[in-house]
C-alpha cells in the first residue's frame, strides 16, 4: 500500500508540471518592439466566415451519425491577446491590427472520430494532427505581410469534445444546445529566439536538451452549421462549420516542480533500500 501512495503521489506531482506556465516573447525580431511575460494566448473568435470547416464521411456504413465517423477539420486564427495572470498585458491581431507590427497565427488540420451518442450529444476524439503551427507575419505595405516565418510546429497528443447537442426530429439537423468544451494537448518544437522560459532558456533548444514542449489548445464550440444526422448516402460525407472561442497555453516542467519531483524521487528510492 505505501508504494502504491508514494507512486500516485508521484503520478499527481509529475501532473501537475503541466500547468500554464509563464512564458517571456521577444517580439523585436518581427515587427515588435518589446518583451513580455505571458501565461495564456487568447485567439481570435471563429465565427461567421472565419469558422473552422470540418468534413465528416461515414465511415461506419449506416448512413448516419449514430455510428463511429471520421473527419478532418481544417480552421485556423490569430492571436487576440497575451495574458498573465488574468490580465492582458499585450495586443495581437487584429484586435490591435498593425498596431504592434506583426500577426502571430495559428493555423490547424486535424482529424479524429465523432458518434453521435444515444443522449444525442456529440463525442468527438481527435488522433490526427495533419498540420498545425504557430507563424508570423509582418512588416505590412498596404496591408499585405513582406515578411513571414514559422515559429512553432506541433504533434498531436490527446484531444477530446463533449458537444452538448440535439437533432431536430423533422429536419435531422444538428444544433448546439449549450456551449461545449474541447480540448488538445500538443508537443511542439519552436523556433529559435523568440520564446524563453523563467530561466531563460530558449524554447528552441529544448529538443536539443532532451526536454518537451506542451501546448494545452482549449475551445468552447458555440455553434454547428450545416450537420444533419442523416448522410446522403451510407459512405458519403457532408461539410459544416463549427465556431468557436479558444485560448492556447504554452506548459513546460517548471523548475521547483523538478526540484520536488527530484526529492520525492530520492526519498521514494530510499525508502525501498531501507526495506531491503
């Protein structure tokens, strides 16, 4: 039993290295002219003719949702803002567009499996990350970015929705009935010289030292367009549009958190040699 608490003890504090940390940008070398400190990536909303576009094909056969389907989602915005600590302590784009000089993007295709379950609500599991990075763009004339480069490319790890939804009885369409939660977490590998961590370590050369980079994205999918639970046809697919809110935070194992992790491991390892 005491190995048992000491290994979920363990488990909890290896988790919780994954919180949101504090984050410092250098954006003087694409159209900025600062540094600052940030815990969370506020994009911007969505919606209208900027929701993602997600394409279902019925896999299962049986001509409806009520089987295991598979999509692909491709969708993609900006950066609204940089906040720390509940604040906002930068503008992005296009909240504050050209104001700060430059646009960080985040573009996204992913791919998964959806079912409509017997509650009605949507369960979505995503395995797929076909392409997915953070760029930038900038020094603008008349509007158009001169400049542009990426600044992180990721992997998908794990990713979820639990759409609270129903199906119109007569008309078979698909509509949310209150907002819904999605999440993805990502590794990611970034660029050299633009982000550093609270020890100043560049976030670049962390693949290089053996250590991971997470991204945590998180939506709150308000409205579905253009899904109906029926197909056309068994084996046909069918195009909607989701919109959505959604925040990004960069996670790396902070270094009282190793610190820790480092001593409960030295304990845990000298306890089994006194037993012995």
């Amino acid at each position: 039993m005491k190995k048992y608490i000491a290994a979920a003890a363990l488990t909890a504090l290896i988790s919780s290295t994954a919180s949101a940390s504090v984050i410092t940008l250098d954006t003087t070398n694409f159209g900025g002219s600062n540094s600052f400190d940030f815990d969370l990536m506020q994009l911007v909303n969505e919606s209208g003719s900027n929701s993602a576009s997600v394409t279902q094909t019925d896999t299962s056969g049986d001509g409806t949702l009520g089987g295991v389907d598979s999509f692909m989602e491709l969708g993609g915005t900006s950066i609204a803002s940089f906040n720390l600590d509940g604040t906002q302590v930068a503008a992005g784009s296009p909240s504050g567009f050209f104001n700060p000089g430059y646009n960080i993007v985040f573009d996204y295709q992913v791919g998964g499996t959806a079912q409509l379950d017997i509650t009605g609500d949507l369960q979505v599991d995503f395995n797929n990350l076909v392409a997915g990075k953070l760029w930038v763009e900038w020094d603008f004339v008349g509007g158009v970015a001169q400049e542009s480069m990426d600044l992180a490319v990721m992997s998908l790890m794990k990713g979820n929705c639990d759409i609270d939804s129903s199906v119109d009885g007569n008309t078979g369409d698909v509509t949310v009935d209150s907002a819904s939660s999605c999440s993805l977490t990502m590794s990611a590998l970034f660029t050299d010289g633009h982000f550093t961590d609270t020890l100043g370590d560049d976030l670049g050369q962390y693949d290089e030292n053996g250590k991971v980079v997470y991204i945590d994205y998180n939506a709150t999918v308000s409205k579905i367009t253009g899904l109906n639970f029926n197909y056309s046809a068994p084996g046909a697919s069918q195009t909607f549009a989701v919109e959505h809110t959604s925040d990004m935070s960069i996670n790396v194992a902070e270094p009282t958190s190793l610190a820790i992790l480092g001593l409960g491991l030295l304990g845990f390892a000298g306890s089994r040699r006194r037993k012995a």
